[in-house]
C-alpha cells in the first residue's frame, strides 16, 4: 500500500457525506439542462443490470438525481448520436463515449488472455467482423443466434466471438435492444478523435482514478479503486500523480483522498429525496455506505426468499443527505405495491410517501398499496401521508 503523504484537510464525518452526496449529484441543483447525458458525464460510469422492478437500473439512475425525466428521454440520451457505449467498468456499465481512451489498458489485457477457457472454429471471429461490416450494427441474434447449444453459458460461437471482439476493443456495444446488445465496429461507432489505444496503462489508470476521485468527492483506496474494479496496487501506483489530494476523515479508520474541487468549497443546498437503485453509484460500496451513513446495504435477489430481510430489490430512501430505510416495491396495474417498507425512524414516514409518489407517477402508476411494515404501528401514518 502506498505511503501517505500528510492529510492536506481534515473533514467531520458530515462534511465527508455531504461533499460525497454533492460528487454524486444528490445535494444542490440538478444540471436538467444537462439532462442525462451530463448526469453520465458526472458519474463517469452508470451500471447496467437486467432487473426491472419500478425500471431498470441506468434509468432509475439520472430519475433519482434529476426527477421524473421521461424512460424514452433516458434511453435516447445514451444511445444515440454516438455519446456513450457499454464496457466493463465497475460492472457492465454505460460510459462516456470520451472515456474510450482510458479503458485501453483492460482492452490490452484481455487481447493478452489465453483463449477463454473454451474454443472457438477458426473461421468465427473473422466471420463476426466481416457481417458487421456489411450490415452492422447487429445484435447476437441476429450474427447468427446467440444461443446454439455452446459451452460458455449455452453461447453460440456467434455469440462468443462478438463478445471476445468486444473486450479487445474491435467491436463496441452502442445501445441495448430490448435489452440485447446492439454491436458495431468500433471504427464506425466510436468518434476518431478517442478512437485510439495511445494511453499507456499507468495513464489510463492515472486517469481513471483522478475520475473516480471527482465523482465520489472524497474515499480511501478502495472506495476510489472499486469504482472502476481497480486493483488496490493499480490505485497505489497512480494515486501521488492523479491530482487527489489526501485527507483525513473523522471516524474512518483508513487513509482517504479527495478531489481538491470538492474541499473549495463548502457543499450547500437542497437534498434530493429519492428511492435509489441497489445498483446506484453513490452505494455501489457496501462498506463505504456504511462508513458514510451508517447503512447496511444488501442486494436480496440472488438471496433464497426465505432468507430475505428487506425483499427482493429493495431500494434504500434517500432523504435529508440520510439513508432513512428501504421499500421492497412491485407493480400490478396501474398500482405501485410497496411489499415491504422498512424505516429506521417515524421521522422518515414524510419523506418514504413522497418517494413513493414520485415513483409511482414516473412508471404511470395512479395509486400506491402498502403490503406490509417492518414497523407496523407505523402504518397509519404512511398510509395517511401517502393521501
């Protein structure tokens, strides 16, 4: 681990939470004529993930920070006109199309792989590139099908040659089609000015870490590091030239960096309530989330329902720059069902029904329905709030 330099601030635990929740876009102004595409431009990277409860999650992303933006608003802001394309990032992610550069030293290190573990005919990958040339952009299905009875997760070798074009960099996915990749050749999508593999490793991840600094505010090493699934040592290599400064954090035990832009000046203005995505930036980190607002968050899906705590997709309340509980939701109709709420405080009764109308109006939902309480004497006052 790399040596500290003496902490160029020091911040209470409160000015650490309210410069994380300003970096992330829940505490001022929103930038609505930015729209999305700054939101993503902010954040660096928006995570991708198949379940959709109230949306899914790269729309309830930009809807938490910036209200009830329109899904076709959304999902037009990524994908067209060549502003972002999805690669691996913390997840599968969107990305700024301009962050193209800075992700050449995971491309070189998958081109470096061995073969995947599985075998592909010789002919396959070339055959993927050629029909993209002459009719891209395609999805799997229509390379040729994406599943036809393959070893790699039942892919077709179709489907598996585009995927292995796709991490080395020839290919590029430039929007989701009813949630299937949508692939083009890199060379087409990606605009000539970042089309190009010239940044050396250790200036992608100088880079990518001074990025993951800006959109956190303030973090340890493996807050920062995790943004963009960096190893530890990545982060110790570049860190005392990325422009972060060091800081020490009331409460936490671990070294931390920040941004010099986000000690300039003192966070100010109105918090954003809102219900966030498990899948959201600002809690991507389960022990940053704790450090910060003393929240346990945990994604229940792939947990047996027997075991659940807070339901299958909980979404953790964001009110007052706090995490005040988590509501489990559902839609039947034109009704938005909250199966479980759970809150830590009366206090967060006001603000959980505001969410929940918020939401229910967003997804064109007329009316919400409690199913049950973690704190049932607390029913009536929601049900009551909610109008």
């Amino acid at each position: 681990m790399t040596t500290q330099p003496p902490p160029a601030a020091e911040l209470s635990d409160v000015e650490a939470r309210r410069i994380a929740l300003r970096a992330q876009g829940f505490l001022g102004a929103p930038d609505r004529r930015g729209g999305v595409r700054a939101v993503l431009r902010h954040l660096g990277a928006v995570q991708l993930d198949t379940i959709s409860v109230l949306a899914r999650s790269h729309e309830l992303i930009p809807y938490a920070r910036l209200g009830a933006v329109g899904r076709r608003t959304v999902e037009d802001a990524y994908w067209t006109e060549g502003h972002s394309f999805e690669y691996w990032s913390h997840a599968a992610c969107i990305l700024p199309v301009e962050e193209w550069p800075h992700f050449a030293f995971r491309r070189r290190a998958y081109r470096s792989r061995p073969q995947w573990y599985h075998e592909l005919p010789d002919d396959a990958y070339d055959a993927v590139i050629k029909q993209l040339r002459a009719e891209g952009p395609l999805t799997a299905t229509e390379l040729g099908g994406a599943k036809n009875g393959g070893e790699w997760w039942d892919w077709s070798a179709s489907k598996v040659a585009v995927e292995r074009a796709l991490m080395y960099g020839e290919v590029v996915c430039t929007e989701r089609r009813g949630w299937k990749r949508v692939y083009d050749l890199a060379e087409r999508a990606i605009p000539d000015a970042v089309l190009h593999d010239d940044l050396d490793d250790r200036e992608c991840l100088r880079r990518l870490v001074r990025l993951a600094g800006q959109s956190l505010g303030v973090g340890t090493r493996a807050d920062i590091a995790d943004y963009h699934r960096l190893k530890g040592e990545q982060f110790d290599s570049v860190v005392a030239d990325s422009g972060l400064v060091p800081v020490a954090v009331e409460g936490w035990s671990k070294p931390a960096w920040a941004d010099p832009e986000a000690l300039a000046s003192v966070p100010r203005g109105r918090h954003r309530t809102t219900l966030l995505s498990p899948f959201d930036s600002l809690i991507w980190e389960r022990a940053r989330t704790e450090r910060i607002f003393g929240f346990t968050h945990r994604l229940e899906a792939y947990v047996p329902k027997p075991k659940r705590v807070y339901g299958y997709f909980a979404m953790p309340l964001l009110a007052g720059g706090k995490l005040l509980g988590r509501v489990d939701p559902a839609r039947e109709g034109t009704t938005l069902v909250a199966r479980q709420v759970s809150l830590d405080t009366p206090k967060a009764v006001a603000p959980m029904a505001q969410a929940l109308r918020e939401a229910a109006e967003w997804v064109g939902c007329d009316s919400v329905r409690i199913e049950r309480m973690d704190r049932p004497e607390l029913m009536p006052d929601l049900v009551k709030a909610l109008g």
